[in-house]
C-alpha cells in the first residue's frame, strides 16, 4: 500500500524567508503533482512532475522529485503573505493518486 | 461553462437518510473520482471510475454508493448516512491513467449529518 508522509505539517514563516517542504512517499513511482488548497476552497493544480529529476518553477515556488529517493520538495523562496494555503503532493499509483495530509502555510508580516 | 461542477454546495440531512451528491464534467475525460477531506486526513479515495459502467473502490468506500451510466456524470450515494460521513467530498475528472495532466477537482459539497 502506498504511503505519503508530509513535513512539516504545520508551518508558520515570517515574509521574506525560505522553506521547504518535504513529501516522501514508499512505493515506486515516477509522477508526483503539487496542489494548493486555500480555506473552504478547492484543490489548485501547482506543478506536475513526470520524472526523476524534474523541476518545475512558478514564481516563488519551486519543486523538484527525486524518484530514487522517493521523495518531492516544494521550495518557497521569499514568502509573501499571498502564499498563506495548504499544500498537497500526491503521488501517482497508476490510475489513482495518494494524497499527503497536506502542510499548512503561515506566512506572517 | 466547461469544467467539473459539483451539486449541491452543502447539504444537511439526518442520520439514516439517503442522500445523493452529484458531480458533472463537460471535458469527456474517462477518469472521475471522489475523494473525502476531513482534518487530519488530508484526502481519501472513496470510489473512481475508468469509463462509463466501471467503478471501482477507494480506500474508504464502506457506506457509500456509486454508479457512471454516462462519462460526464459521477454520483455519489450514501445510502443510509452516518454522522462519521459528515465532510467536504470532493470530485475529481483526468483524461487518462497515463495523462500528464493533474487531476482536476470540483469545488466541494460540505455534508453534515445530524
């Protein structure tokens, strides 16, 4: 059974500084997807990363997947306050994804 | 409009009441799913559906029901609702297993059962 772990899950960041977010997942794949979720909102495709090695860009956020290691990061360069959400990886299993408890966002003045 | 509509946007029944949640997709794509989201949690799969009359369980389909008798539509039924079911359900559509396109999601029905 494939699992996802997220770290941290709660994450309080002052402006203007960088953090990453890990996702670790246990079995074999190589298509990892970054969401966001604002409150009461629904989930926003960020990036989609097809191989090992792959980094994809948007603005201040960057994310790279590592599929020998299992693992995905989701950098935040510069935090702005717009940031504030809940983000997601999921992993892909063939047919269905397996989403991460999510990490929750504070970016504070 | 294209997209993935979700109907209704909240809903408050009783315990043991059927109660029908309904998700709608305009871009043909074979794959629709529905995903629970409680603290805590993060998502989980209740059922998914490859193409029109094939379903298939999640990790959390005890209690729940489905059907696809057409592509664009993915109901959700729970047949005799329980307050652990209250929760944000969320649909999702992709065009393929193999696409490189992310999974695209509705905007939610928030449930509570009384």
């Amino acid at each position: 059974e494939l699992k996802v772990e997220q770290n941290p899950l709660f994450l309080s960041m002052q402006e203007g500084k960088n953090y990453t977010i890990y996702c670790n997942y246990s079995t074999t794949s190589d298509r990892l997807y970054w969401y966001r979720q604002d409150p009461g909102k629904s989930l926003e495709s960020l990036f989609v990363l097809l191989s090992n090695g792959a980094v994809k860009q948007e603005g201040r956020l960057m994310a790279s997947l590592d599929t020998k290691a299992r693992l995905s990061t989701l950098h935040i360069t510069a935090a702005v306050h717009d940031l504030s959400a809940t983000y997601f990886c999921a992993v892909d299993s063939g047919s269905r994804l397996t989403f991460g408890e999510g990490t929750q966002l504070t970016v504070n003045p | 409009d294209a997209g993935i509509t979700q109907s209704p946007r909240y809903k408050i029944t009783e315990t043991g009441r059927q109660v029908t949640l309904m998700c709608h997709q305009t871009w043909s794509h074979s794959y629709m799913f529905w995903y629970r989201q409680d603290l805590g949690h993060g998502l989980r799969l209740i059922y998914y559906s490859a193409a029109a009359d094939i379903t298939d369980k999640g990790e959390v389909p005890d209690g729940y029901v489905v059907s696809r008798s057409k592509t664009e539509n993915f109901p959700l039924t729970l047949e005799s609702a329980t307050r652990s079911q209250t929760s944000v359900y969320f649909c999702a559509s992709r065009g393929t297993a193999k696409s490189n396109q992310p999974q695209h999601f509705g905007d939610g029905t928030r449930l509570s059962i009384l």
